[in-house]
C-alpha cells in the first residue's frame, strides 16, 4: 500500500487579509497517514507584531498581551514546514484563507509557499456534499455527531484535531479508503485533488468596490437591521478567524 500523508491544519489570526497588516497569532496541525491519525501534532502561538483587535479577541480569545512572549513567525516557520514536510497534503476548512495567510508569511520570509496541488479544502467537499446548507466546522461536527464541547473558544489546534474527524467523515467515515476501490490510494487522492483544483480554483472575478461602498453598506446594516445574519454568517462561515 502507498502512503498518503495529510496534515490538517488550522491557523488563527488577527483579522481577515494580510495584505492589509494582519498577521498569524496560532497554527495548529495533526498529522494523518492513509487518513489515520497518527498522533503527531504541531501548535505553536505567534506573536503578530500588532495589536489584536478586541472583536477578533471574542473569537479566539488571544490577546495581544498573551501573544507578546512568543517567537514571532520568522522563528518559527521552519518548524512548521518541517512538520509539512516534502510530501505532505494541506488539509483545511475554508483553505483558501489559510493558504493566504501561511504563503503571505513564508513568502515574506523567503520561502515558496504551497501551491494549490497539496491543498484540500474541506469546505469545497462538504458544499458539495451537502449543497445548500450551512457547513462550518461547528455544524459538521453536529451532522456527524463529533464532540465539540470543547469549543468555547476557537483554537487551531482543537479546530484540527476536530476537522480531522469531520474529514475523515466527508471521505466516507472511519473506512473512507474503502471508496477508492482497487486503484491504489495515492493515484485516487490525486485525482481528487486535480479535480478539486479544476473545479474549485478558478481565478477570482475581481470586483472594484471602494472602501467607502463596502463601509457605506456595514453602516446601512448597522443602522437598520438588529443583529444583521450577515454579519453572522461573516464570522461563522469564513473559518480562518477562529
């Protein structure tokens, strides 16, 4: 049998894009071989060099006092990417968020970063699967009856550990190399990922809102609607911050 090694992974932050200053401040990732988890597990805090803002604070609960003591990510980087390793599968819920943020930091330090070919995005996997319906970690973890009680705050590490399950249980449940029949494992994962990456990974339409049109419609909802679902769904269904 060939191996195939995932890391699932998760990242908190101090807010949505790091092209605007917002940095990492925790990485926590386990470690699965033929999606069978192996124990092995990185997590490290980061001191983001910023301040972090408090409505960010209420989801993750990190302060910027907190993270003040730990390495910054340049101090750090090298131990996640040895944790990747050469071979490694990025696994992560809404993964395009994380990638932007783990490449924007590598990048800056010099490193290359991972390209779309070793990520996959377990978000892609549940819209597909249940098309339609909510699917954030919080609620896929209910839908497979995982236990995320924990979760009072969101933590990288617990958020992996807990999206390993709700993986492993989008392949299928405690077998899911069961599905892939008789071709062997790796060549079916690669083609699960190109066909992800096909389906998934267009380039973006680009749309030329202003900060003043983008601030202009936060305020109408402010003023106008009590606990607007969307900014809700804002903070729910995009995973990175928290």
């Amino acid at each position: 049998m060939q191996i195939v090694r995932e890391i699932v992974f998760d990242t908190e932050t101090t807010g949505f894009d790091p092209e605007k200053g917002d940095r990492l401040v925790e990485i926590g990732a386990v470690e699965l071989i033929n999606h069978v988890a192996t124990g092995k597990t990185y997590h490290q805090y980061i001191n983001p060099e910023r301040e972090v803002p408090e409505e960010v604070v209420k989801v993750h609960g990190l302060t910027t006092e907190y993270l003040k003591d730990f390495p910054v990510f340049a101090d750090v980087a090298q131990g996640f990417i040895d944790f990747v390793g050469d071979d490694g599968i990025l696994v992560a819920h809404n993964a395009a968020f994380d990638i932007k943020f783990i490449n924007y930091e590598l990048k800056h330090l010099g490193y290359p970063g991972y390209g779309w070919d070793r990520v996959v995005d377990t978000l892609e996997i549940a819209k597909a699967k249940f098309p339609g319906q909510r699917n954030n970690l919080d609620i896929l973890c209910k839908r497979f009856g995982i236990d995320n009680s924990a979760r009072t705050f969101h933590g990288a590490l617990l958020d992996a550990q807990l999206l390993a399950e709700v993986y492993l249980e989008l392949l299928g449940g405690a077998e899911p190399s069961m599905e892939f029949g008789s071709a062997p494992i790796k060549q079916q994962h690669t083609e699960h990922l190109n066909e992800q990456k096909a389906r998934i990974y267009r380039e973006p339409r680009l749309f030329a809102l202003t900060d003043e049109q983008i601030a202009a419609h936060r305020a109408f909802l402010e003023s106008n609607i009590k606990d607007a679902l969307w900014f809700a769904d804002e903070k729910k269904d995009n995973e990175g911050v928290g």
